[in-house]
C-alpha cells in the first residue's frame, strides 16, 4: 500500500514550457486534491475532485488545468509555465465517506526560470 | 474575517514546557477540525482530529470551542522533536472544501 504517489520529485522548466504533475493513489478514495504551497502562504487549493469524472475550480485554478483519469489518478497541468507557479505541489486524497483525514503526496518541487 | 487564521509564531519553547496553539474559523457550518503536523520541505500529516468534546493522544489536547469558533492544541512535556509546523485543518462546509490555515511554526529549543 503506497498510499499517495506523485511524479516527479523535482522539476526544473523555462518559462512557457508545459508539463504534467501525476498522482495516484491506491486507497480507493474517493476524493483528490491539488495544492501549491509557497512560503507564508500556506497551502493554497487548485482543483479538487469529490468523485470520479468531476473535477471543480478550488482557490487558485488560473494557468492550470486537470483530469480525474480514473479512481486512482489525477494529474495537473500547467499548459505554459510562469515564474510565478514556482512552488510547492501536493497531491491529497480523502474518503470522502465522512471521516475526513486527508493524505499527501511527497510534492513535486517546481522552479520556473 | 479569514476563513482560518493562525498565529504563524515562531513560538520558541525551551523542552519540557507546555505550549499551546489557537486556531479561529469562519464558518460555523463547518463539520470537521484537525490538527496537521508538517515537516520542513515534507508533507503534512495527520496529527489529530479534534472533537466536540476534546480529546487527548499523549502529551496533545486537542479541543473544539464552536459558540467562539475555535480550536486549540495543548502540547505538554515538548520535545525537540516536536519542532515543526501545525496547521489548523477545518472543512469540509456546504461546497465540500476543506480549509488550510498558513499554520503555526513551532521551534523547541534543548
């Protein structure tokens, strides 16, 4: 039981260049959650899944976008990347059956140049 | 109002001492209350839920004020390891999102 996987660890990308972050996980949950945390900012929602085959805008959607493949993975994706997404990425998953524990991911390091 | 605030500390805390944390939130509709831990450049995880009627797991206290809209976590005996951030977790309300607040950093010094 991997709980919550995200590739990659650590990314470097030029300024417009594009990429896609991966998680998976092998928990049957139901729910999955992309994050960004920089410094002093806390973690701040992107997007969010409650369910397979919806997705929803959280707190800072703008530049991203994202897909629910399936139960297990949700990827985001930065179409052309800015400085100013240089952060942090969590990926989190939760029951969503009323017991509300979230569970991350490692992160992925981002740094645009 | 922000819908979850915290004192971001640093708190310095020589080992042994008790310290303790508040976290305030907005929306009285909300249904669940947690305490995450987080490490420097890790992810957070779970420390403890928080309950209506407080609940204890070791040297944490963990309790729920819904009339003032607070929670607060209690750390008695600290250790050095205790050193890290703890985020205030509340959610999820009517349109399913779960709130983070920026957390509070903890520093216990030997």
């Amino acid at each position: 039981n991997a709980g919550v996987t995200q590739t990659p660890k650590f990314q470097v990308l030029k300024t417009g260049q594009s990429m896609t972050l991966q998680c998976a996980q092998d928990m049957n949950h139901n729910s999955m959650y992309w994050y960004r945390q920089d410094p002093g900012m806390g973690l701040r929602l992107i997007y969010y899944s409650a369910s397979e085959g919806t997705t929803d805008k959280g707190e800072v959607p703008n530049g991203y976008n994202v897909s629910r493949l399936n139960k297990r993975e949700f990827s985001l994706r930065l179409e052309s990347a800015a400085p100013s997404q240089t952060s942090v990425y969590f990926c989190a998953s939760i029951t969503g059956t009323g017991y509300y524990e979230q569970y991350f991911g490692p992160g992925t390091r981002l740094t645009v140049t | 109002r922000k819908e979850v605030e915290q004192d971001p500390g640093p708190f310095n805390v020589p080992e042994g001492a008790t310290v303790a944390f508040n976290c305030t939130y907005s929306n009285s509709a909300s249904q669940s209350f947690f305490w995450y831990r987080q490490d420097c450049r890790k992810e957070p995880k779970l420390l403890m839920s928080v309950y209506s009627s407080g609940n204890e797991d070791g040297r944490f206290t963990a309790q729920l004020n819904r009339a003032s809209q607070y929670i607060s976590l209690l750390i008695r005996d600290s250790k050095l390891s205790d050193s890290a951030t703890y985020l205030c977790v509340v959610g999820p309300n009517r349109d399913d999102k779960i709130i983070f607040g920026k957390g509070t950093r903890l520093h216990i010094l030997p």
